[in-house]
C-alpha cells in the first residue's frame, strides 16, 4: 500500500500479506489480517525515488466496511479503530 504525505512529494509505501480471516463469509463488515514485513518513506513517486527505510512490522486486524472494485472503505481494530480509505489509481 502506498499513502501520500504533502501530495504525490512524499509517500509512504508499506509491504506484507493481506488475508481475509472468513473466506466463506460474503457479506460486510469483512475481517481482514495484516501482516506487514516492511516499509519506507520515499520523496515523491517515481520507483527510483530516494526512500529511506522505516522500522515497521507486524499484525494488524481491520474490518472492511465497504469493498467495491475501486474502494475500500475499513476500519482498524487494533490500533486505535481509525478509518480508512483507499482508492485502486491504476
């Protein structure tokens, strides 16, 4: 996932695993884990731009509100139950 600070100037990108908790389950609010193994923070959005690399790790539980072909909607649960929005760009 990439999220932008000041614009498109500096973004965040984060790696790891998404995995849905209930595969069966079709219906909304969906549990999903995370598990993040790596991140950055990089000036501006070309793949060669200059990152610097965060310390960032671990399991995150959130539930996705909304899941349509360009929208996620969901909120976290363990981190202090903020919502998030996401929009697939390409």
């Amino acid at each position: 996932n990439i999220g932008e600070l000041l614009g498109p100037a500096l973004e965040v990108r984060v790696g790891g695993v998404l995995e849905e908790i209930d595969e069966t389950s079709l219906s909304t609010p969906k549990r999903f884990r995370a598990n993040i193994n790596s991140g950055k923070i990089c000036l501006g959005q070309a793949p060669e731009a200059g990152c610097i690399p965060l310390p960032i790790s671990g399991e995150g539980l959130f539930d996705g509100v909304y899941l349509g072909q360009r929208l996620r909607i969901g909120q976290n649960l363990n981190g202090g139950g903020a919502r998030v929005v996401q929009v697939k760009i390409a």
